[in-house]
C-alpha cells in the first residue's frame, strides 16, 4: 500500500540515509519528497512544480517522462533481465559499445562498462596502473588533478578529487595523487597565476603546471592526469583556448595517460557527444556515465584507446577488474533508446542553437551587486556570488552558511527553481537544465533567480 505525504515524511526520517544530507536540518522541517517528472519539470508529494534546472544531477539530458525510454526498459527486463560481462557478452552491451566508440574521437574504440561515474573514474586509474605495469614502467602509479576539482566518492575516486572537505573524514585515502591548478580565470593571480595575464596566456600558464608537477614527481613516477572539459566543482571553469593541446602536448612528452572525465560533460552536455570533441583534443581515456542513459537507469562506462588495450590482449593476460551491474542489460537498452532519441530529435544541435541565448539570458543577472561571474559552455553554468563585485571579495565561512544555505538555496526551491548552491571553492549556483529546453525555461530560471539573488543581496 503507498503511503500518504505525512507517513512517507516520516519514514523518511526514520529510514531513508539520504546522500551528502544535513539530517539535522530536517527534524522540524519536511523532507523534499519529488513524486512526478514531464519533460523540464518535477513536481512534489503536495503538488507543487518545480522547473529542474539541474538535470536531475547533470543526468536528465532529455527530461522526465519518456515513454520510450521505459518501454525499452521494460522490453529488454522481459526478455533478459540481467546476465554479467564476465567472459560473457550480451547484444546491448556489445551494439552500445560499438555505438559509442564510433561517437568517441580518434582511436577511443574500447568500452568498459560500470554502474556509474565513481567507478569509470576508478576503472580509468586502475588501468593505467596496470598498463604501466605491463609495458615495462611499473614506477608510473600516480595521477594529478586539478584543485577543487571532483571526481567521485569511491577510495580512487576521492582520493583524485581535490576537495578537501570531503575528503579529510575519509583519511587515510589512497596515496599517490597531486593537484594542479585549475582553469578558474575569474579568480586566476588569487591561484597563483602571474599577474596581467591574457585568457590565453593564463591557459597556457596552468597547462604548463602540469609539466611542473610532473618533473617534480619524476616523470617516471606519473601515469595519468584526471581533468574535465569543463571542471564542475567551483562553478563550471571552461578551458581557456589552446588549454588543451598544450595539455595533450605535456602528456605526449612525458608518456602520461590523459583521462577526460566527462561524466557530467559527455552526452550533450556541451553540444557535443563528449566535451573533449568541443575542445579539440584526443585522450587516451574517456569516463563517462550520467547523461548516456538520460537518467532512466544507471550505467557508466571508460572509454580506452586501442593502445591501452594491446597489452591485455596478450595469452593468458586479462584486465582484473568489473562490476556485477557494469553494462546491464536493461540499461544498455536505456542507452540505446536514448541515444536513439539524441540523433532523431536532434537534441545537439538544440545545445548548439540555444547556447548563445542561455549564456545571454544569464549574463543579464550580472547588473545585481552580489553577482560576480556568469561562466560555463552548453547548457552548463554556474553563477558566483560575491560580497564586493569591485574587488571581488568573497564571504567568510559564516557568511557563505548563512546566505548560501541559510537563504538562497531554500528560497530557489521555494520559488519553484530546482537547481544547486555550491560552496566548493567559492559560492556558486549551479544550472544544467535538460537539453531540450528552450528560450522559455531559460527565462523562467533568469526570472526566479532574479528574485532571489536580489533579495539575498539585500541581507549582506
């Protein structure tokens, strides 16, 4: 039997342990409780509508309420409900690889499925130390990041992440991992970078901090380097121009792996199918996960170049590493359909139409006081909020509790904006609405938004 709003708030709070969730906020306050998605929209246990701003969480590229996509899932659970990769294959996993290597760039023509991001970012370490093994340089085991970036909550995954505020609870992680800096021009000399640099020089500059890193390391010591297209944590840092190739250029010298973790920015997120294609450039690994199945069940996958499979296909040698639902059955039909749904509504080239106006829509928030920056690519952006928009001066700890989580994100969600208040790094909002959304929704978030940040302004 359901249970009604008032026995789900309480079973809630007796049962369910939500993820990265202040539980003592909620003892005299409802649990958000989502019953329902169509298309951009969410709605509550007491009916309320909300416009999901976010995606879900980067996740719903195509909306809620997709016949088709649960009629695949339904179909496929029917006739094959589950079956391992275990020196086992199945249809969908085996056309879904094939279809996504052909949409990957370069020589990117082997996939490895998982159950979500974490684990293709831990899959995407673990080969790399494998391989190095393999190949005659078993010393290269670590891997470099860049600051605030994050990469997942698995041991790997976390330890790659460069939060520490989620990680020091969780000490000790596992060794061998190092930052560089990240591609936040906004606030670049605060992060070390010399001061009067152009967009292009800064680039350039933070590039070459992995070549300063690496040496350091001893190059002989250094396997990979973990870096999104589009760095999330911090407020969406695109990569200044030529960021990229000086990158790829850096790893080519010293033979370390580059590894695009797109879990947020594969898929559409940026127009493209995967963000480095927007970019310009060639890993030797992709992660990915998310946006792959629109949100309708979970999968993830690491994409490998041809070169980094040799080695395992030698006699007797094998990769050893998986997951029980790595390449489910029913979610690689999910993915099929939904990648199916990409190339018949054409849902890229509504990224790429629309972009422009999305970018223009939320750059007029920037005439409030308490907006700093407006920044990202596709549908992906993050809006910081200052205290001084001259200096840029940020709040303190006290101010960012009070104002970010004290104010506006519960006053967004009140006034029907599902997105998110980040303070990794600096104060930020969030948005990465679905890919099918139009002038429309964007106003209704610039209009929302306006409302809120003016009147949190108001309280500095």
């Amino acid at each position: 039997m359901a249970l009604d709003p008032a026995q789900l708030q309480q079973a809630a709070k007796d049962h369910l342990w939500m993820h990265f969730t202040r539980h003592g906020s909620y003892q005299d306050n409802d649990v958000p409780v989502i019953v329902r998605g169509e298309g951009a929209y969410i709605w509550d246990a007491n009916g309320k509508k909300y416009l999901d701003a976010l995606a879900g969480l980067f996740v719903s590229q195509l909306g809620h309420g997709r016949a088709d996509l649960a009629e695949a899932a339904a179909k496929q659970a029917e006739q094959l409900a589950f079956m391992p990769l275990w020196s086992y294959a199945h249809p969908n996993a085996i056309e879904l690889a094939a279809r996504v290597a052909g949409y990957a760039p370069g020589n990117l023509n082997r996939v490895f499925f998982t159950s979500g991001g974490g684990e293709a970012v831990e899959t995407a370490w673990k080969l790399a130390k494998n391989y190095f093994k393999l190949t005659g340089k078993p010393m290269k085991h670590k891997v470099l990041s860049r600051t605030i970036a994050y990469h997942g909550t698995t041991q790997g995954a976390l330890s790659i992440t460069g939060l520490p505020g989620l990680k020091q609870q969780f000490e000790p992680l596992v060794p061998s991992t190092f930052r560089v800096p990240n591609t936040n021009y906004y606030r670049a000399e605060e992060h070390g970078s010399p001061p009067g640099f152009s967009l292009e020089e800064f680039g350039r500059w933070a590039a070459d901090q992995i070549a300063v890193q690496i040496e350091n390391e001893g190059p002989e010591t250094v396997a990979a380097v973990f870096l999104e297209p589009v760095q999330n944590a911090g407020g969406c840092f695109p990569p200044p121009p030529g960021y990229f190739q000086r990158v790829r250029e850096i790893c080519d010298e010293y033979d370390v792996l580059l590894v695009s973790d797109e879990v947020i920015c594969a898929f559409g997120r940026l127009g493209h199918m995967f963000g480095c294609e927007r970019y310009g450039y060639e890993p030797d690994m992709i992660t990915c996960a998310k946006g792959i199945t629109s949100g309708y069940a979970p999968l993830g996958a690491m994409i490998a170049s041809d070169r980094l499979m040799e080695p395992f296909q030698e006699p007797g040698a094998m990769f050893a590493h998986g997951y029980t639902f790595g390449g489910h059955p029913v979610s690689t039909a999910v993915a099929m359909a939904n990648l199916d749904a990409f190339e018949n509504e054409h849902v890229l080239d509504n990224v790429k139409d629309n972009e422009a106006a999305f970018r223009a829509t939320l750059e007029r928030l920037k005439d409030l006081p308490i907006v700093g920056d407006v920044r990202g690519d596709g549908f992906f952006y993050g809006i910081e909020l200052v205290k001084d928009k001259a200096t840029k001066e940020t709040f303190t700890a006290e101010e960012c509790e009070r104002l970010l989580f004290g104010f506006v994100s519960k006053q967004l969600y009140a006034e029907g904006l599902y997105c998110r208040a980040d303070d990794r790094g600096d104060p930020v909002v969030q948005l990465s609405p679905p890919l099918n959304c139009t002038q429309e929704h964007f106003d209704e978030m610039e209009q929302i938004l306006r409302v809120v940040l003016d009147k949190a302004g108001s309280l500095l």
